[in-house]
C-alpha cells in the first residue's frame, strides 16, 4: 500500500472529438424538495468536460430540474407517491446506464425502499460504473451484504458521519481514528475506490492512497458534495479509471473553492461559487502539468 503524490491528467482532447468522445454521464437522483442536489452534481459534470450529461429524476421535480441548467438533458422517472424514485424505475435506469459511459447515484435521492431497491439491482450490473454520494450511501449502509453480491466497479464518497454507518454495518471492529486506515481498510473490504471526504480528503482503492492538500472550511457548505460527485463522475466519463478520477476530481474540486474563496471569502462561500471557478482551476492544473513535463 503506498501514498501517490502525483496528480493524474486527463487524456488530451482531440480536434476532431465530438460529444460522445468525451464521456456520456447519467446522474440519478433527487427527490420531493431536493431538486438542487441533482442539478448541482449535473451542472458540475458539464463544466468538467463530460460531452453529454442526463440528469434522471423522479417526474414530479423533472421540469424544476431542467429549468436550473439548459446544457444538460433530463429524464422522469416512475416515482412513488412520496416523491422518491420507485422500483417501476428500474428498467429505464438499466436502458439508462447500458446508454452511458458512468452513474452517479444519490444526491438528494432519499433512502426510501424504492431507491434501495434501484440500487440493490444497479450494483449487480457487471461492468457498470457507479459514484455513490449522499443517500445512495445510506441506503447501502443499510443493506446487509451488498459487498457479496457487487458487480459493479464502485466509487463510494462518503463524509465521516456516512462513513461510520457504512463501517458499522460491514465490520464488528471499532472503526480505526486514522482517516487513512478508515478508507484503506474500507476500499479493500468493498473492493472499491473510496472517497474518504473533509479536511484532507483521503482517496483509497486496495493498493494505494491519496492525500488532498487543496480545499477549505468555506467549502463545508449545502451542495459542495453534489459538486464533487459530478466532477468525479465526469472524470470517470472522459476515460481516467477510478481512482485517478477520485483523486484527479478532489484536487480539482477543492482547488476551484480556493479560487472562489479568494473572490467571495470563506463565510459567503457556496456551492455554484466552485462550479464557476471549475474552468479556473482545471486551467491552472494544465498549466502545472505543462511545467512539470517541460522541467
């Protein structure tokens, strides 16, 4: 097990590329009164690069989610009378994820059975890819023995309080007070990439691990998580693998709300303040990678 210091880059972009090139990303979410988490994770993915992103939400919040953002598509989904997406959506997320290159499941998604279920049927998909946030981590902190009957490759991306109901629910041992040692044990336990976040947000799969040195307190706001997810998921779209768009999204996201910090202070820092310095900070770790390879 080893620590990586070098931050990967994404492939170049070629001239003659065109919106399947560059990466196809289905973000599932949403729920009654929780229409920003999805557009939030959607509007992140665009600006990340993804060449077409589809935000699926249940029917009832379609039309408020695709008013927050023209340059994503959306999608309704069977709902039940809560507002919640309902097992009667499990067919279109299946035709849904077969027609993208990742998912991302979660933000504002609720923890109701139906979403369990959606998800209990996603994560037996061989081949598919999934960013799990918010309650899509609930959910399966509530889910005995998800990790036996995973296909999916995952990117789990939990704050500390998700990753303690995800470890009681997988381990009989205390969970250790290293952030490290949480996320590499947890990684090798679920045979997936973790995105340990906070202070020093730890990335881990069952061979290495990733410090983050960028970011800042202004960015412990309402949506920076949602934020996060769809620059990962739109990472993982335009071809880096897992980790290296765990690790490639966490320095770029925490980079932007340092950008933004300087522009609005850390006390009026919010989440559309990071989306909007994204192109800054994707800029600038270009101009870092050309200096290094040029030194």
């Amino acid at each position: 097990m080893g620590q990586i210091l070098e931050i990967p880059k994404l492939p170049g972009r070629p001239v003659d590329g065109h919106k399947g090139t560059f990466g196809k990303v289905l973000i599932v979410g949403g729920s009654a009164g929780m229409s920003g988490a999805p557009a939030l994770s959607g509007r992140a993915a665009i600006r990340s690069g993804a060449g077409l992103v589809r935000v699926a939400v249940p029917a009832s919040i379609q039309l408020t989610v695709a008013a927050i953002e023209p340059c994503y598509t959306t999608v309704a989904l069977a709902e039940d009378c809560n507002g919640s997406i309902c097992v009667n959506a499990v067919s279109q997320l299946l035709d849904l994820a077969e027609q993208n290159d990742i998912v991302a499941f979660g933000p504002g998604v609720s923890t109701s059975k139906g979403v369990s279920d959606c998800l209990d049927v996603l994560l037996a998909q061989p081949g598919l890819r999934i960013v799990i946030d918010a309650d899509g981590l609930n959910c399966l902190a509530k889910t005995r023995k998800w990790v036996e009957y995973k296909k999916a490759s995952l990117i789990l991306t939990p704050h500390p309080g998700e990753m303690r109901r995800l470890w009681k629910n997988s381990f009989r041992e205390s969970m250790p007070a290293d952030r490290v040692e949480q996320a590499v044990e947890f990684a090798k336990h679920a045979d997936c990439t973790v995105v340990l976040k906070g202070a020093g947000t730890v990335v881990a799969d069952s061979e290495q691990y990733y410090v983050n040195t960028t970011g800042n307190c202004g960015m412990a706001t309402a949506g920076s998580g949602d934020v996060l997810t769809g620059v990962i998921t739109s990472l993982g779209g335009q071809g880096l693998d897992d980790f290296n768009s765990a690790v490639l999204g966490v320095f770029v996201h925490g980079l932007a709300g340092d950008m933004a910090a300087r522009k609005t202070g850390k006390i009026s820092l919010i989440a559309t303040d990071v989306i909007d310095s994204l192109g800054e900070a994707f800029i600038h770790t270009e101009e870092l990678e050309t200096k290094k390879s040029s030194s």
